[in-house]
C-alpha cells in the first residue's frame, strides 16, 4: 500500500499569532478527500506544522509520497524536509501559494529535491502521480470544486482545532471551524492584478454549489456541534447573485454565526440585510490606511478612511463585529500617513471597540503586483526569501518613512486589539505568550 504524506510546514520564528491552530488546512484535507475517493487503498496522512515542531515532522517522514505545501514563511522548512525526504527515497512533491508563484526560482535551485514541483490545485496533479505520472512541472488551474464537494475532516483532529480556537480567543464562546463557499477574487481577475499586496494564485473565481455548502455545515453541526463558520473565501459578498443564491437555500433549522470576508465597496444595507440571514455577525475588512492617497496605491477600486468610519457605524448599527485589516508600508507612504493611519485605527476602535485586528507591513509576496515592482527595482534570483529582507528592501524602494518608525507605527495598532494577526518575528515572542496566558485563563 502506498503511503502518502500531506505537510504544512511550521512558521519557524513566525510562529504564532492569534489563528495559529485555529483552523484547519483544508488545502491539504481537499487533496486527502480526493486521493481518498481516487486511490482509496492509499495510506493518507496530514502532518500539520502548527501542531507539530519541524524537528518532531522530520522524524514522521517514513511515506513513500511526501507532497508539501509551501508559503514564503514555511518554504525554508519545506526544503529542508524535502532534502531529508528524499534522500530517505521518498518522492517529493512542492505545491502551494509558493510553488504558483515562482516555479522558475524553486526549480532552478531545487530540482535535485522536488520530483514534481505543482501549479494550481493539487488534487488531480496527487492523484497522477500516484498513478506513475512522471511530469516534473504539472499545471492545473482546475478549481477542485466539483471533484470534491466538501472535504473529509476525518482526516484531523478537527477538535483539536476547535480547543485552540477557544484558547486564542477566549472571550469568544464559539466551537468554530472554516470553510471556504468560493475561491478566486473578482477584483483581481477583473484589475489584473488586484491589490497590490496580494498573492492569492489563481484563475478567474469559482463558486461552490450552495447545497454541497449547507450539506458540510449540516455536517459540522451534527457531528462536532459547530456553532461558528469561518468563511476564508477571499470575499463572501464579491458576487451578490451568488451570495443572495447562497442565502436563500440556507436551511431554516441551520443557524451557526458566521465570520465572513469583504470588500468596504461590498457592504452596504442591502448586503447588510442578507449577511445578517446567514446569520453573520462578524466581518473582515480591509481598511488598509488612514491616508487618503493609499487607496490607489494600494490598488483598490474605491474608498476611504472617512468611509470606511461610516462602514464601521453602519455595522455597529447592524450589531456585526468588525475585524479591520491595516497595511503600513502603502507605496509613498510617509511620517504623516502613518499618524493619520494610527489616529484612524484609534478612531475605528472607539466607534467599534474591535477585538480582532490585522496589521502588517507590506511583504511584496511572490505572486503579488508588489513583487513584480520590487523585480523591477532589485535582482531577486533565490528561491529563499527572507520576509523581513523583503519588507526593509520595499520600504527602501517605495517608501518614504523610517523602516523603525513604521514598524512601530503597526505595533501601535495591533495594540489596539486583544486578538492580533500579523507576521512578524519581532512580535512572535509576544503573541506566543499571550496565546499561552488565553489558554491558562480558558482552562481556568
């Protein structure tokens, strides 16, 4: 029987934020559920670095397929496990965000270690080479939408995600788990491009039947008493045709709450209306700035820091939780635009008092529209980039602020909320303790 091995690598020292542990990688789950239906004498088995320390996976490694998910953060773990699999005569197999993004770089440098190196989705690509397909470079742009209703968490321990969610927010009474309703971004197939920090891979969006989405709800419910869904899906309300299509199916008897994804232009009283028949009471937005100018540069169609003060009263009037999201490091950005960021991130959580936050500096991320324009300006030929190289030399080449400044600038936001979600290895330590002092109290 061959035994395949499915890995989301760990962060290293980006290790912890307030989602890590909290949701399950269903990228990974997806490609288990259809290998599963496909070759299902095959050994399936999920290793999740979130869970589990880089040193405890290498000594895991003992399947004669190991397929690795990769991400500018884990790509360094995912080579080193990649050389030690192979060598142990595994084959090896890259996919994710990272591997679409520069197959060119990774294969350059890496093709002594990768047996195939994956574009796109992986489930068709798991499945050919199970069955001896010897491509070195497989490309599917194929949405597994169809091919996988709605993927079999019987391959995790979803209760294990359920507890650390209940840690990482502890003032949140929900068992709660993600699912994704569509996969793609409107925006950015319709911009070419999108926002310019984005390094979503991908073609042109797909929409998952509405009855697959009600069945894998009416599942969670049942079997594991979920009573929160968290929608990653880039934006729920980015095709209101489909959103309303989604509402109006719902079960009446199915009534988790439910966290979802949108644009600022996408909300209003009318999608209001519906999100709140889910029934929704929590929304991810991206704010991005306090700065007028940053909307453009940051490639957004439209808003503003006044209107995103007035979206923020509409869902307060709505009784929806807002998470705001906040990018420092906007092309032009400077001493002023980060005080007008910092005030407006003060003035969102008096009108809000948000628990939830995002704040990052920009990381040109492969994939992105800030990673071509940093190509342009600098020789990026390695296929090992380090992230907070990669937000020093952006700022050098597109900002016109004190690295240090800014860095303190996103400090200061994330300050604002007890639930923080950035990527930094300079508040990994903080949040690392502060996940542990929530999981205290919680038990407590």
């Amino acid at each position: 029987m061959t035994k395949v091995q499915l890995i989301q690598p760990t962060t290293g020292p980006y290790r912890s934020n307030s989602r890590t542990g909290s949701y399950v990688p269903l990228g990974l789950v997806s490609i288990a559920s259809y290998v599963k239906k496909k070759c299902p004498h095959t050994d399936i088995e999920i290793i999740d670095g979130e869970f589990v320390s880089h040193e405890d996976i290498i000594q895991k490694l003992d399947g004669d397929i190991i397929g690795i998910t990769a991400n500018t953060v884990t790509y360094p773990q995912a080579i080193e496990l990649a050389a030690i699999a192979k060598e142990s005569g595994a084959k090896v197999v890259l996919g994710g965000v990272y591997a679409s993004a520069i197959p060119d770089l990774i294969w350059k440098s890496r093709k002594g270690i990768i047996d195939h190196l994956v574009v796109g989705y992986g489930e068709k690509p798991m499945v050919d080479i199970i069955k001896g397909k010897n491509s070195q470079l497989i490309t599917n742009h194929e949405p597994p939408l169809d091919i996988v209703p709605y993927p079999d968490r019987s391959f995790v321990d979803l209760n294990e995600y359920i507890d650390t969610f209940k840690a990482n927010h502890p003032t949140w009474p929900f068992r709660a788990t993600n699912i994704f309703t569509n996969i793609g971004c409107e925006w950015k197939a319709k911009s070419k491009g999108g926002c310019i920090f984005c390094s979503r891979s991908g073609q042109d969006p797909a929409y998952r039947n509405p009855r697959y989405v009600w069945q894998e709800i009416q599942e969670l419910v049942e079997e594991y008493d979920i009573d929160y869904i968290v929608d990653f899906s880039d934006s729920t309300l980015q095709n209101l045709d489909k959103f309303t299509e989604l509402v109006e199916s719902k079960p009446r008897d199915l009534n988790p709450q439910w966290h979802i994804f949108a644009r600022m232009d996408e909300i209003n009283p009318h999608t209001l209306d519906l999100v709140k028949k889910l029934p929704c009471n929590h929304i991810f937005v991206g704010i991005e700035s306090g700065n007028p100018d940053s909307y453009g540069a940051a490639g957004k169609m439209s808003g503003s820091p006044s209107k995103s003060l007035e979206l923020a009263k509409l869902l307060r009037d709505y009784e929806i939780e807002l998470t705001p999201s906040y990018v420092i490091g906007l092309p032009g950005e400077n001493e002023r635009s980060l005080q007008n960021t910092l005030e407006h991130a003060y003035r969102l959580h008096e009108i809000t008092g948000f628990e939830e936050i995002f704040c990052c500096q920009l990381i040109p991320f492969p994939g992105s529209t800030a990673f071509d324009m940093l190509r342009e300006k600098e020789n990026i030929d390695s296929d090992v980039l380090d992230v907070e190289d990669l937000k020093k030399v952006w700022a050098e080449n597109f900002c016109d602020a004190d690295f240090q400044l800014m860095r303190e600038c996103c400090d200061k936001v994330l300050e604002l909320g007890k639930y923080k979600i950035t990527i930094s290895k300079e508040t990994a330590l903080q949040a690392c303790l502060e996940v542990q002092h929530a999981y205290i109290r919680n038990l407590q």
